[in-house]
C-alpha cells in the first residue's frame, strides 16, 4: 500500500524517461516499439499527476542531443509525438491540464509545431496541471539562449552588470513563470542528468530507479512520491532549524 500525504506532495515534477530502447531490445522488437510502450507511460503519469493534483509536470521527451540518433529513430519519435498530442488533447481539456514545451522547438518539423502550437492555445486557459513537454531541449541551449538574451538587453542599456540577479537569469530561462522541480525521477538505472534543467534541479530531490520507462506506470510513480515524501530537504540549513520550523522556515 502506498501512503501519501497530500499536503506533502510535490508541486513539480520533472522526469527523464529513459529506458524506451532497452525495453524494446529485451523483447527483441524494434527500438520504436519501446517509443511506442513509453507513450501508454507518459499517458499514465500525466493523468495520475492530474488525480493527485500536483501542479506542474515537466517531461523530458527529446533532447538537443537526440537529434544524433538515426533518422529513422527521430522521425518516428516526431510522428509519434504528433499522434500523442492529438489523441490526448480531448482528455487535457476536460481534465483542466495546460500543455506547453520548452526548448529549442523552432527545431521540429513544421507539421509537429503547429499540432503542438493548437494544443497549447486550445489548453492555455486550463489551470490544474501544467504538462510541460521539454523537446529539443538542452540545458546549456537554455543557459545560452538566457545569457544573449540579457546581452540584448545590455546592449540596448536596458541592464547593467550591477542588475545581474538570480531573478533576471530565471526570468530569461525557457521556464520562466515556473517554479523549481521538487522531485526530478530518471528511469532506466542511469546516474545522470544528461543536460536536463541544469539551472532549475539546484535543490530538486532525486529519484532514480532501475525501472525501464514502459514499465513505469502508477504504482511505480506513487513509489517514487512516496520516497519523495521522506526525504528531508534542507536547502543548505540544519535538520534542527528544518525540523523546528515545520517545513514553513524560510531562507
Ligand atoms: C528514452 O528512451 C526516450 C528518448 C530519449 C527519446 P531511449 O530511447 O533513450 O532508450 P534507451 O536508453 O536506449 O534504452
Ligand atoms: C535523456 O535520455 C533524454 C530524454 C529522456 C529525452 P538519453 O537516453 O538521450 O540520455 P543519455 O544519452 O543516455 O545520457
Ligand atoms: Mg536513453
């Protein structure tokens, strides 16, 4: 039984999905049927996400890198991508889930962008999840995008080296308006963070499991949620002052 106390929940959650290709290969099928499991697993997340109420998911679908991988591997993940935004785009709207991406998504094929760019407009006034698709992405194409961004402004005199603040950097990043993930999960037994949201998982708990992604499904998220739910998170103070403030301390 998994025990999860609603107050405690994240409020955003970012997953690297990893996996796909091996669950394919041990089945001896083709890499994209692995694409294809994984799609009925972000289907699975996103709406136990809604049921729990956590507002913000940020999925990492492709990365800058990927674009490396065969072109046969990357237009499947791009027609698949376009098929799953359109068959999910009734059950966003009824259950209140915004869709958005962010990343380096002028990259995509044109016919991708527009089903993407309609699902964002159909769902932009929905409040309860935020279903953030991060594609093309990369977080040093984040970082570096952010830094000429403020450059521009330098050069139109709009900021200093004296106004550079944490607040500027965050709201030059691709996920301005978003708050921090909580809880960061990657599936497949890797260790890494693979240039995801390098800037934002600063003080994001993670979670890593073995887990290939199609075979992350509710009960393996609820496993990773309830983890989530006791860990300590300290933000650089002691577990005294964490402890002594109930959780409402600040910095
Ligand atoms: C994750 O699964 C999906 C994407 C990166 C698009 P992989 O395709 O990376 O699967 P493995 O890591 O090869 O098993
Ligand atoms: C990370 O997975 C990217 C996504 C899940 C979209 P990869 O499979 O591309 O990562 P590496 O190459 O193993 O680090
Ligand atoms: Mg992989």
């Amino acid at each position: 039984m998994v025990n999860l106390v609603p107050e405690k929940l994240p409020k955003h959650v970012a997953i690297i999905m990893d996996g796909n290709g091996r669950w394919a290969k041990q089945r001896a099928m083709n890499r994209i049927r692995g694409h294809q499991e994984g799609a009925e697993s972000v289907r699975e997340v996103v709406r136990t996400t809604r049921e729990l109420g956590i507002p913000w998911l940020t999925l990492y679908a492709f990365s800058e890198e990927n674009w490396r991988r065969p072109r046969y591997e990357v237009n499947a993940l791009m027609k698949l991508l376009k098929r799953f935004v359109r068959a999910e785009l009734e059950e966003m709207l009824q259950n209140g889930i915004r869709l958005q991406s962010i990343g380096r998504v002028h990259k995509l094929p044109q016919d991708v962008q527009k089903v993407l760019q309609e699902a964002e407009k159909k769902t932009a006034s929905n409040r309860d999840t935020v279903l953030t698709l991060a594609l093309s992405y990369g977080g040093r194409q984040e970082m570096t995008d952010a830094i000429t961004a403020i450059v521009r402004s330098a050069e139109k005199g709009e900021v200093t080296s004296g106004s550079i603040t944490e607040e500027l950097i965050e709201k030059s990043l691709y996920t301005r308006g978003m708050p921090d993930p909580d809880l960061l999960i990657r599936t497949s037994g890797e260790c890494r963070v693979s240039n995801f949201l390098l800037w934002q998982l600063a003080y994001t708990e993670i979670y890593l499991t073995p887990t290939l992604w199609p075979d992350f499904r509710k009960e393996e998220y609820l496993k990773a949620l309830e983890e989530y739910q006791r860990r300590e998170r300290r933000f650089g103070a002691t577990g005294e002052q964490v402890a002594g403030a109930k959780g409402r301390w600040e910095l």
